[in-house]
C-alpha cells in the first residue's frame, strides 16, 4: 500500500505539513489560494479586453477604409449620416 504524502507549504526554505498548522496558518492559505485564482481570473479577463480592444480597432480600420474608397458624392453622404 502506497504512503501518501501530506500536502506541504514552503516559507523561507522550510517546508510545514499543512494540516499541522494551526487553524489561524490554514485560514491564510487559503485567502492566498483564493487571492491567486482571482489573480489568474483577473489576467484572462484582462486578454479578454485586450483581444476585444484589438478587435475593435482593426474594425475601426475597415470602418475608416470602406469611407476612403468610396466615391466623392457617397462621402458627402455617408458623413452627413
């Protein structure tokens, strides 16, 4: 039978046995778990935004380049719109 072994926390090069902490220790593991998934979910969402910037500008630059290449007659018009 295979000896599993006990999840452990290394501060300042020592290693301590998680479960062998007081409850004050275990409380602040997991508020600096919960802080770096946050931390990862906060980055993802700010790739997000900045594909979507991204994207909104190359549609800006289609957006400008379609008035650019239309007719005199139909700029006037598409202005005014």
């Amino acid at each position: 039978m295979e000896t599993q072994e006990k999840p452990t926390i290394t501060i300042d090069d020592k290693n301590y046995i998680v479960e062998d902490l007081p409850d004050g220790a275990k409380y602040c593991i997991a508020q600096i778990q919960d802080l770096q998934q946050q931390t990862q979910a906060a980055r993802a969402r700010v790739d997000q935004l900045e594909m979507a910037n991204r994207g909104f500008v190359e549609a800006l630059k289609v957006e400008i380049n379609k008035m650019e290449n239309l007719p005199e007659g139909e700029l006037a018009d598409k202005v005014v719109q």
